[in-house]
C-alpha cells in the first residue's frame, strides 16, 4: 500500500478546491491524514454549505490543528508528501519561516526537512512583495506553490469545471494518476 498523503486546510477563501481533492483522493484510494485550521472550520461552511465533519468524513484520519503529537508531526511518519489547499498568506508565512506552532505548519515543516512534495495551494489577489518573498522561500526550500489559476483553453462551462482543473493540476503536482479535468490536446 502506498504512503498517505497529509492535507491541510487553511483558513483563506477556495475550501472548494479542498473538498474536491479529498473527493477525489478518496476515489482514488490515497489515504488521507487530514488537519483543519481553526479559521478553515469558520469559511468551509460559509463557501461550501458543508458542515465540517461531512468534509473530515472524506479523509481516512482526521488531526486536530492544535495536535503537535499527531503522526503527521514526525518526519518518523512515512507520507508521499502534503497539500495545504486553500493555504493562507499567514500559513505560507508560518512554513516560509519554519513558524511551526499549529499542526499544519509543523507537517509542511516535517514534509520539507524530509524532502518530500509539499504544493501550497496559495490563495490571494493581489499580491504583495512580502508574499511573493515568502513564496520565493518555499519554493527554495522545496515547496511548489501552485495558486489556482484558471484555464480557458478547456471551455469550462461551471465553477465545477473551473475546481477540476485545479485539482487535477494539484495531483499533477503530487504525481497522483486521476483524472479530473480536461486535459490540452
């Protein structure tokens, strides 16, 4: 059986994007360990009308935020790597200066010490220079940032389609087989 893949999920706008990555790692069959930020348990129901726990019940193992003895803490813990989708400027800032005081930022912490694939699903518009810096840190350290920029090419027809493309670049990213969005050519 293959590693599990750790995902958190912050506190800025795209939970969205969350929630259809974790239907479809499900569908996939990837083992997902699962950690929720308190500022995410606020905007998950507001963007998705979806209570948190209906969208916990989508991964295999669920991690309170303020767990720093979850497994996910350790790099002992074997994963294929993290996701923190939609990740927040302020989770970007805490991983980009190893700030690791919630269990989302010590996991991306382990994640990078241990070289493994950590995509940061970053979420804000316009950007400023000390967000771009920290996005230039992480990606020194190993990090790939991958904001959920939209593609035109496909024809997408609803928000749905719009949401697929970028969960499928995210398990491009993560080197996960699935199709989810159309693909160019």
């Amino acid at each position: 059986m293959a590693d599990p893949l750790v995902v958190g999920i912050s506190g800025s706008s795209g939970s969205i994007v969350a929630v259809r990555l974790l239907e479809a790692l499900r569908e996939l069959g990837v083992e997902v360990h699962l950690t929720v930020s308190e500022a995410a348990r606020s905007v998950i129901p507001h963007e998705t009308g979806l209570p948190v726990d209906k969208v916990a019940s989508l991964a295999a193992h669920v991690h309170e935020a303020s767990d720093l003895f979850a497994p996910i803490a350790s790099g002992s813990f074997r994963t294929r790597g993290m996701v923190v989708v939609p990740c927040s400027m302020k989770t970007l800032a805490g991983i980009a200066t190893g700030y690791a005081d919630n269990l989302i930022l010590r996991a991306a912490d382990v994640t990078l010490k241990e070289r493994r694939p950590l995509v940061l699903v970053t979420r804000e518009s316009p950007l400023s220079l000390v967000h771009i810096e920290n996005m230039r840190a992480v990606t020194l350290a190993g990090a790939i940032v991958l904001p959920p920029v939209i593609t035109m090419y496909s024809r997408p027809g609803t928000v749905d389609d719009l949401v697929g493309q970028v969960t499928g670049k995210i398990l491009d990213a993560l080197r996960i087989d699935g199709e989810v969005r159309k693909r160019w050519g």
